[in-house]
C-alpha cells in the first residue's frame, strides 16, 4: 500500500506505508523493564509493555510500521542502532541511564546518520543534576522528556512528520 505525500516544497512523493523506509525504530534502554512496578512517583504506572502496546496502535492509526525494543546492555542497543541503517526511518530512543554517560550509543547514531528523538519519561532537570546532562541530545533531532509514556507517541509523530518530509523545522 502506497500513500502520496506533499512535500516541504510543495511537490509530491510516494512513499511506500509500511516499508523499511517508513518503519521506526523504537528503543529503551537499562532498567525501563521495570517501568510500573517500582518508583511509581518518578516513572508513572505504566509499563513498558503497555507504552510499546500504544505505540504499535499509533503506527497502525497512521499506516506505519514500529520495532519497540528494551535491553540493559549497551553493546545490544548498538547493534540494533547499527541494523537500522537501511531498515528504518527513524529512530525514537530512550537510552535510560546511558543517555547521561554513554559515548558509544551517540557514536553508533552518528555513523547511521538517522533522525533520531530522545525522550525520557521523567523531568530529568527536575532531577539530581547527573540527570541534566544528555550525550544523545547533541545528535537527536528533539528531545523529549517529563511527559510520561505519552512522551513515546508525541516523538513518533514527530517522526512520522520527519520522515514524510513536512516537519516544520526540518
Ligand atoms: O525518565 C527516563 O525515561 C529516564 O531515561 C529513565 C532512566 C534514568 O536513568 C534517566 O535519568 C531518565 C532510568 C530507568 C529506570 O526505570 C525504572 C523504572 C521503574 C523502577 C526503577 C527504574
């Protein structure tokens, strides 16, 4: 199934919905497993089964695909960033703890040269300030953070918007 998009200059592309073009990469790093049943005031109810579950009624609604994906060790997410070149269109990371310490993750973004957004569920500069200081933040498109699980579907609209060419400040 195809879709005709308008682009920024106002001519027209198709753009195959569902394709590796259009699929999203959606990626959650160490400990968010355990988001919903620990520290229900910082994180909120919600589970991250129940965060992917609306991310994947999000992508349906709008015709395209997500991989929703969750690991604690960094060498994984790097692999998965690595594998979405050529796959995805975009990716939508929260990189949990590594966000603040990791300069491998925003290494493998760079060299896969995607659009990327970085959400956190919690206000990070409402936290410890560790927490204020993002390596990601410097290669993603947007950040993200302090809305909840909510937060995930307002960066694959973004995203959507991104990849179909109309995101305002592109
Ligand atoms: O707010 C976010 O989404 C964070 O990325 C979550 C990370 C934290 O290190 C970042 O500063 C902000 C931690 C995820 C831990 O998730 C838990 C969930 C429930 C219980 C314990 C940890």
């Amino acid at each position: 199934m195809s879709k005709t998009v308008a682009t920024r200059t106002g001519s027209t592309a198709n753009r195959a919905v569902g394709s590796a073009g259009t699929s999203v990469l959606v990626l959650n790093g160490p400990n968010l497993n355990l988001l919903g049943t620990r520290e229900p005031a910082t994180y909120g109810k919600e589970t991250l089964a129940d965060i992917e579950k609306e991310c994947r009624r999000y992508a349906a609604e709008h015709k395209f695909a997500v991989e929703f994906r969750q690991s604690n060790h960094e060498g994984q997410l790097i692999d998965w960033i690595q594998e979405a070149r050529g796959r995805m269109g975009g990716i939508v990371i929260n990189p949990g703890g590594y966000g603040h310490t990791s300069i491998a993750i925003p290494d493998a973004l760079r060299a896969v040269a995607l659009p990327t957004i970085e959400v956190h569920i919690s206000n990070v500069f409402a936290r410890e300030p560790f927490r204020h200081h993002s390596t990601i933040s410097a290669v993603a498109k947007g950040v993200i953070c302090g809305l909840g699980g909510r937060g995930y579907i307002l960066a694959l609209d973004a995203m959507r918007r991104i990849i179909a060419g109309t995101a305002i400040s592109e």
